[in-house]
C-alpha cells in the first residue's frame, strides 16, 4: 500500500484563467469552509467533477474550499476518513463493508455510481472466458485495499473459487500494461480501466462483468456517523455542489473533457477523455436517479451486496445497511 500525499495538483491548477460559471458565497465573514474529500486515485479524468473548482466555482458557490487527498484504493479513502484527515471518503461498497464489519460507525450519504463498473479483463485466445477459467491464473488488480480485488473475490465465488486458487498481483492503477506484457493472465478494472486499455493497444479481450452477478454501486461518498449528526449543513452543501458538478458534466460532456486536459494526470488525450467522462455520466445513473435524482440510494442493493460479502467469508458480521444510509443530506430533501 502506497503512503498517499495530502493533496493533489489543483494549487498549480488554480492559477489557470478560466472564469468561473458560479459566483462564491461565502460562509458568514467572508471566508470558505475547507471540506477536505478522501479520494482512491489521483487526479483523474474519472473525478473531473472535482478538479474543476477554480474554472467552474461548483464548492465556491456553496461556500467551500475544496480539498481532495489522494489514495490507492477505496480502502485509502475510508483510512483517510477515519483518520480525521478528511471529511468525506470517495469509496467503494466494499470497503465501507469491511470499516463497518471493523465497528467503525459511518453513513452513506450519496450514490455516486450506481452501477457496477467492475470486470475481469483477459487477452483473446488466453482460455479465459468465465470466471471458472481463472483458477491457476495471475490476476492484476489495482491494490489490495481496491474495489478491484473484492470485485475479482465476488466473481471467483461465482464459479466455486477463492484468492487461494489464483494469485493476486498489484499492479497500480494503470494495470493494462502488465496484462499487455504477460506479466499478468488477467486483470480486475474498471469500464473506464478497460477504455485507457483499448486505447494503449490492449486488442482484443474477453470481458467478465461483474454486474452480471452483482448489480450494485461502485461508488459511494461515506461520512463518519458523528459528522452526519453534526455537521449537516457542511455536508449538505458539498452535495449540493458535487451534483450541480456531476450534471454539468452530464450536460456538458465536451467541456468536461476538455478541463479534464487541464486538470487531470491522464487527460491529455482528448478522445479518450471524452470517452471516459462519457462513461462515468452512464454509471452516475440509474432507474433510481432518473425518479429521484442524482445521489438517490439504494438500502437494499447495498444489502444484498453486503449480505454476499459476508457469504464469501469477506464479513464476519451481518451488516444492517438501513442503518447505515442516511438520505436526508440529499440535494432536494
């Protein structure tokens, strides 16, 4: 596991001239609020919706001052959180599962991604088409504290297999090239992973989804119980702000890609920057989000999911997720 820096590039960032769309307003005295997000990545096209304050004044506009503290992983950001370095942790299910499995008291506040953006990736003609066929083989996965590494745990279950019938090889985020060099048989990744692949080369691959088997959130924003209780107005108001920045991005998909250039370690490319902002606008939505908003949560999916994590020996307590999500932080409530 990577120590992960305090912060991202967006102080140089900042000193870009693009006005802002949004004028600020201030917390009482003029100043901002600092409201720190623990994130599990760098500064990538994926977070776009995060990186673009300085160009679009989404959190200025609510009164903050946005921070985001890097990780490797969704167990980074959920460390970060507990750790009181942030205030708000980009995280995926299964690592909230596994604080809340620890005793840790915390609340799901917001769906980001409510679809499930995970796969297992292997090369054409490796033999790898079900998740069967990975027993024996080397699977890349982004870090062991990674949504990628319970992902490939729930698909292995799936055909009666563990980790102890494969090996298990960090490879960091940019985990194609391994699988390209045949350092690795397979790799667990993300749609947007598998997109940066194609575009480097990968050819063609066979692709198991584990949304086939497991229909639930990637991606959550998670607080601790305390912060819920008594810091709702705060709370209410990055919301706020990461919707009006997530429907931006929605709507305004070229612009997107374009500051995500600007901003964003891997968006040089702007095709595939498009693509990928393309792709995280899918997964931000649902069934769900289009009756009741971006955001909307989902107790019994979480439930399930949770329920199967604990089935696959990954949980020793039964997790009640109604206690867990909190809806009345939601933009609109």
């Amino acid at each position: 596991m990577t120590a992960f820096r305090r912060r991202l590039f967006l102080a140089a960032a900042a000193a870009a001239t693009a006005a802002p769309a949004l004028r600020a307003q201030p917390a009482a005295g003029g100043r901002l609020d600092r409201l720190a997000v623990a994130g599990w990545s760098k500064a990538i096209t994926e977070i776009t919706p995060l990186l673009v304050d300085a160009d679009k004044g989404f959190y200025r506009a609510q009164g903050l001052a946005l921070e985001v503290l890097p990780g490797a992983g969704g167990g980074d950001a959920v460390r970060n959180l507990l750790a009181g370095q942030a205030d708000v942790a980009f995280t995926d299910p299964a690592s909230l599962f596994a604080a809340l499995d620890r005793g840790e008291k915390l609340k799901a506040i917001f769906d980001i991604y409510p679809q499930n953006v995970f796969n297992v990736v292997a090369r054409k003609g490796s033999g790898i088409r079900t998740p069967a066929d990975l027993k024996g083989k080397r699977i890349g996965v982004y870090s062991l504290a990674s949504g990628t590494r319970t992902n490939l745990q729930v698909l292995l279950h799936q055909a009666g297999l563990s980790e102890a019938d494969v090996t298990v090889v960090p490879t960091g985020l940019l985990n194609f090239a391994p699988l390209m060099q045949g350092q690795v048989d397979a790799t667990a990744a993300t749609d947007t992973g598998l997109a940066i692949g194609r575009r480097r080369g990968l050819g063609e691959v066979e692709v198991l989804e584990v949304g086939r088997w497991l229909p639930v959130s990637s991606d959550l924003y998670v607080v601790r119980e305390q912060d819920w209780r008594e810091r709702k107005d705060l709370l209410r108001r990055f919301l706020r702000a990461w919707r009006d920045a997530a429907q931006w991005m929605i709507d305004q998909p070229e612009e997107a890609a374009r500051l995500a250039g600007l901003r964003a370690i891997d968006g040089s490319d702007a095709a595939l920057a498009l693509e990928i902002v393309k792709l995280r606008n899918a997964s931000s939505q649902s069934e769900l989000t289009r009756r009741q908003g971006l955001g909307a949560l989902d107790a019994a999916s979480l439930q399930r999911a949770a329920d199967v994590y604990r089935g696959i020996g990954l949980l020793k307590n039964r997790l009640d997720m109604a206690q867990v999500v909190a809806t009345d932080l939601l933009p609109g409530r």
